[in-house]
C-alpha cells in the first residue's frame, strides 16, 4: 500500500470529465460515413481509451491518417457543448491541491485537447503537470507517461495514486510501482476493472480524500 500520499496523478476521459458521449458519437459519426452498419455502440466501446492511432489501425490500415482527421474534426467541433465534469470533481480537485497533494494529469489525448478540457472545466489551476500522446513515445498501458509525471512532479513511485477509469490505466501504473484506483462510474463498468486488481476501488471522487489522508472528507 502507499505510504504517505504526495501526488495523485489522473486519467482525464471517463475518469475527471464524461467525455464518454462525445468519443462514442464521434466515432460514430465518422465511421458510419465510411463503413455504413458496420459499427454499433457496443462495438465501438473498445475504441474508448487506447489511442487514436492504435485504434483506426484495427478498423482499416489504409486509412488511419483520414479517420484520424475526421475524428479530430468533429469532436472538436461538439467538444464543449457535450463535455462536463463527473460529479465532485472540481470540489475534490480543489481540496487536494489545497492541502499540498501535487496532481497531474496523464491521458492518451493530444495534449491541445487536455488543456481545452481542464479550462473548460475550470480546474486547471489545480494541476502541475499534463502529461499528454505529444509527450511521450509510448502511451499507456506503458508506464512512460506515469514515470514522466512522477519525474515532473518530484515524486517517487510509493508515494504516489494513479486514478483511471480503464485497465491502462491499472497496468501502467502497476508497472510503474504506483497504486492505482479504479472508479466505479468507468463506462466499462467496475467488474471489468476489478479483474486487473487495482489497489483501490471508488464509487465517489471524494473518496480520494479519505485514501490520501486517511480520514473521512
């Protein structure tokens, strides 16, 4: 277990802002133009997590660069109308980063579209590190982007959270000695997420609060 919580590093979709709407219709709406029928939701809820590029690789390697684009553009176009924070985020948010708890985000999105996201919600103030798909070579489920928020942040690995809504997230920071959290509102559902073994589980986000100090919040 963790000793002494200094930094709490989070996935972004799914996890701080339901993006979940947003990513399903988006890849929706442009594979439906491509492949008509081919795709339903279900189908698509896979897709949720990895990165774009990995992704558009399994559905036609001829494409990727033109699905990747159209991707882009329409999700960029719906992103804020469509895109709002989990409940208790920024009040949770607010509180780590006021009592000295370092955050960082660690996401497999375009770094462009974390900060639209974070000052969307009003919560950027609160962290000081994004890691982001322009700042590595190898997104999760590698652990570089955990290790490179760590090293950002001045942090060791035991004294650290990694909180995700998917098993990247999970795996990564197994792999990087960090704990991991898995909430319980991750559209693929917490028994999918128990099945890698995070170290915790929570159905609140102020529930981050009662881990990291050991008290209720």
């Amino acid at each position: 277990m963790t000793q002494h919580i200094q930094a709490i590093l989070f996935d972004l979709d799914g996890t701080l802002i339901d993006t979940n709407e947003l990513i399903i219709q988006t890849f929706q709406t442009v594979l439906d133009e491509r492949f008509p029928g081919k795709y339903s939701r279900e189908t698509i809820l896979p897709f949720l997590g990895p990165p774009l590029y990995e992704t558009f690789q399994q559905v036609d390697p001829t494409q990727v660069d033109e699905l990747i684009a159209a991707y882009r553009k329409w999700n960029v176009e719906n992103h804020d109308a469509m895109v709002q924070a989990f409940p208790g985020v920024a009040e949770t948010l607010a509180e780590l980063h006021g009592r000295g708890i370092k955050l960082a985000i660690v996401s497999t999105k375009r770094n462009e579209m974390i900060e639209r996201a974070l000052k969307l919600m009003n919560v950027r103030q609160n962290f000081a590190a994004v890691i982001g798909l322009d700042d590595v070579k190898n997104a999760k489920p590698d652990p570089e982007p955990v290790q490179l928020a760590l090293s950002k942040l001045g942090v060791e690995p035991g004294h650290a959270l990694m909180v995700g809504d998917n098993f990247h997230d999970i795996v990564a920071a197994r792999a990087a000695g960090v704990d991991s959290v898995a909430v319980a509102w991750s559209i693929k559902g917490l028994d999918y997420l128990m099945a890698f073994e995070p170290v915790y589980a929570i159905h609140d986000m102020s529930e981050l609060v009662t881990i990291t100090f050991g008290e209720e919040s």
